[in-house]
C-alpha cells in the first residue's frame, strides 16, 4: 500500500480497462515496447546451474547395512586421517569429536549415535559424504557450536535419517547437498547453513555460484525447527524432485492475521528459506552483487513439498526466486515470497495463507502455477524499498501476469507495482481492501490489461 495517492481514482480506470478487456490498444498506457509488452528479463543460465550444483550428489554407494560394513572400515577412533569409506554403527565415540583430516571421505553412519559438549562432526577437507543407514543422532551440546562443521562442500545422502540437535547451526558448510536422505534438524540459529569463507579476503570477492555457498536438496526429506533462519544459503537454494521440506523458525507466525502488522517481524530473525548477502571480510561487509556479476543471490524451486511457518518472510532472495513446480504452504509474520530483484513464477501451487504481503519484489512475473494469497496488506507488490516522488512511476518495477490462476484476499491493495502492471492471459480473482486508500489492482504507472 502506497500512502497519499488517490487510490480511489486508479481503482476507477482500473474498473475501465477490466471492462475494456479485450481492447487492442490504449493510448494513455506507457513503459511497453512498441509491442504491447514487458521487457523480459534474461535471467540466470539456469540449466548450467542445475547440473553444476548437482555435480557429485550422486545416490549413496550401499544403501544397506550389511554391504556398507562389508566395503567399509569400523571407525574405532576419532580422527579419520585417510580417504576412504568408514562405518560407525553404535555409540563407541559418544562424547568424541569425528574429525576428518583427508580429502574423499565417505562416512556411513548406521543406527549411530553422536554426542559430544561442542562439534561431533568437523572437516576441512574436500568430499566428505556422510551416507545414512537406519537411524541415527548427532547431538551436539556445550557453548554455541555447530552440530556438523565442514568447511568445503557436504554431501548427505542413503536410504536412512539423522536427527541433529545443536547450539548453533545444525549442519554448517561450505555447500550442502542432500539427497534421498532424511535429516530432522534442532537448532538454537540456522538449520541449514551453506558459507564461503571468506574471512581472510582484504577486497571484496567476486560473487560466482561456482564458489559454493549453496543448500542442494533433491528427493530428500528435511524438517528443522530453528530459532534464526530455517535454510540459508550465501548464493543460491536449489530444491529438486520429490523433495519434502517443514520448517519452523523462531517460534512461527503470529496466531491471526490482525496480529502481523509492518512492524510485527521487525528485529527478530527466522526467514525460513534465505539466500544471500553472503558476508566477507573482517568486519562481515555485505557483499552487493552487481548486474554483471558472474550469477546473482536464487532460490530455483523445481519440485518439491515445501511448508514452512516463519516469525521473518517464508521465502526471501537478495536477489532472485524462480519457481517452475512444486507446492508451497507459508504462514509467516511478515512477506511470504519476497526478492529483492526479480520474482518468477511460472508453474507449482502457492498457498500463503497468512503474511503482512504474499509476494514481493522489484519485478513480479507470474506466467503459470496457482497462487492463493491472504495478507494484511498487499497481496502482490512490485516494490523495490525506495519512495517514488509524487505522480512519478519507478521505471525498476513492474508486475506481469501472463497466466497461472491468482487468488487474493487483501488487507491492502490486491496487486499492486510502484512501476508498471501488465496483465496479458490467466485468470485473476481479488478481493481488497474496503479502505478509501486501497484498490484491486494499483500502479504508479500505466496499468495495461489485453487478456486474461
């Protein structure tokens, strides 16, 4: 919602142009090409991250127990200083830390159980693969300390689960990648935390999806309660397949929507899902990535059951979020799917069923999928966080929607861009505001309506 415009008049010649639907121009509409439409975004080259991320996430080598401990050695102490495969299938090193000291790791765990009054997984090595067998445990207790602590890239996967209790970051790394596996994750700050490290660096890094810093999750099942965010990532979230996600953070959402108001999420943590402003340097800088940078801040949603109650925003890019299939459920005290840059959503099935704004970001385009949003203020904005003067558009925004099926029950404006709305194809049902400042559909710009 925009304050101290006459919604009442825009809400009218929106009334207009819905009447005129099917009209084959309009002289009072700008910002298009000579076209009639958008211009659209080039976006990221998403096919050569898929396959990047995916990269060694290969499904696990023995799935049960009696092969793994056949091919594997028993770990009867805490240092593993050699590549190979090894094998823990009791609690013979409770209140140990398993320290691995060599690259190509593969560590099954079978109905194990680890403790330990700080880590009681720590690497800083390359591929480590952690493969679950039957059920086992990772608590990791003592001052603030990440359960799992591996400074290069994770993989998990196996036909088993874990559960992880921990005082800081349940699995801490430099990328994570989870596959088939189970992992049900208790954590006093972040589920799932994918870091570069970059502490050392005197110059701001150059940002590349290539470095790591990302959660990979196909076919797997991953349920955290956390007090700070659920899974955060510094570049990109890639969710994939018949993947299963439950996150709980900071306690959750507001009991009723009359309770999340602008303010109510300020100064508390607890995004569910989260990529980006990777943090570098001595004194933890921002990283700002650029239009040419090589990649951008993404959470690529292709699959997957997602559900998640959130104290922060459900799902929040610093840059992007791009969403093909899957489901997703959100309650959440503050927006549901929020991006800084660019919002694209073109398949899947979205409920956000209570938020302060359902979906957010500069530039919104909506081109498939069914989306149900109910909010206590706007529904969908195009937005970018700074102020347009007085009669003025921002030419950085604009809401397109070209198909999919949009459900929105407002306590501000149903849709609303502080740039540009284009509405070409799909079908649209809003119920807004009563209030005299709001309005179905709203723009500081043209509003364009030729289908849909």
């Amino acid at each position: 919602m925009k304050k101290g415009r006459a919604a009442a008049c825009i809400a009218s010649a929106v009334i207009a142009a819905v009447i005129c639907i099917g009209m084959a121009g309009c002289s009072g509409c700008h910002g298009r090409d000579s076209s009639g439409s958008m211009p659209e975004e080039t976006g990221t080259d998403l096919d050569s991250l898929a396959a990047n991320a995916a990269g060694d996430i290969a499904a696990a080598v023995y799935t049960d127990a009696d092969s793994a401990m056949a091919n594997a050695s028993k770990l009867t102490k805490k240092t593993i200083s050699s590549s190979g495969a090894y094998y823990l299938d009791d609690d013979s090193l409770a209140g140990k830390k398993i320290s691995v000291e060599a690259d190509g790791v593969t560590l099954y765990l079978i109905n194990a159980t680890l403790t330990n009054d700080g880590k009681c997984i720590e690497s800083e090595k390359f591929g480590l693969t952690i493969t679950l067998i039957g059920s086992s445990t990772i608590m990791g207790t003592g001052d603030a300390k990440n359960a799992v602590d591996i400074e290069k890239g994770l993989v998990i996967n196996g036909p088993g689960s874990v559960e992880i209790t921990s005082t800081k970051n349940g699995i801490k790394a430099g990328s994570i990648k989870i596959r088939d596996a189970s992992v049900d994750i208790s954590a006093d700050q972040d589920g799932l935390h994918a870091e570069i490290d970059y502490d050392d660096n005197d110059t701001a890094p150059s940002f590349s999806y290539n470095e790591g810093g990302f959660v990979y999750i196909q076919d797997a099942a991953v349920s955290v309660t956390s007090s700070d965010d659920g899974i955060q990532a510094d570049t990109f979230v890639y969710i994939a397949g018949d993947s299963d996600i439950d996150v709980t953070t900071n306690g959750g959402a507001p009991s009723s929507l009359s309770q999340i108001t602008d303010s109510s999420s300020d100064n508390v943590s607890g995004k569910g899902i989260k990529a980006g402003l990777l943090d570098w340097g001595e004194n933890d800088t921002d990283l700002e990535v650029t239009d040419d940078s090589n990649g951008d801040y993404l959470i690529y949603i292709t699959g997957g059951d997602i559900d998640i109650n959130s104290n922060d925003d459900a799902v929040h890019s610093n840059g992007q979020i791009i969403m093909t299939a899957g489901t997703l459920h959100a309650t959440t005290g503050d927006d549901g799917m929020h991006a800084d840059k660019l919002m694209k959503i073109s398949g899947g099935d979205i409920d956000i069923e209570r938020c302060y704004e359902g979906i957010e970001s500069a530039k919104v385009e909506i081109s498939g999928g069914n989306i149900s949003v109910m909010s206590s203020d706007d529904g969908i904005n195009g937005a970018d966080g700074t102020s347009n003067r007085p009669g003025s558009a921002n030419s950085g925004c604009h809401i397109i929607i070209s198909g999919g099926n949009v459900y929105v029950d407002a306590g501000g404006d149903g849709v609303d861009s502080n740039g540009t709305m284009l509405i070409s194809g799909g079908s649209m049902y809003i119920s807004g505001s009563a209030s005299g400042d709001n309005a179905a559909l709203d723009a500081d710009g043209s509003i364009w309506v030729n289908g849909g």
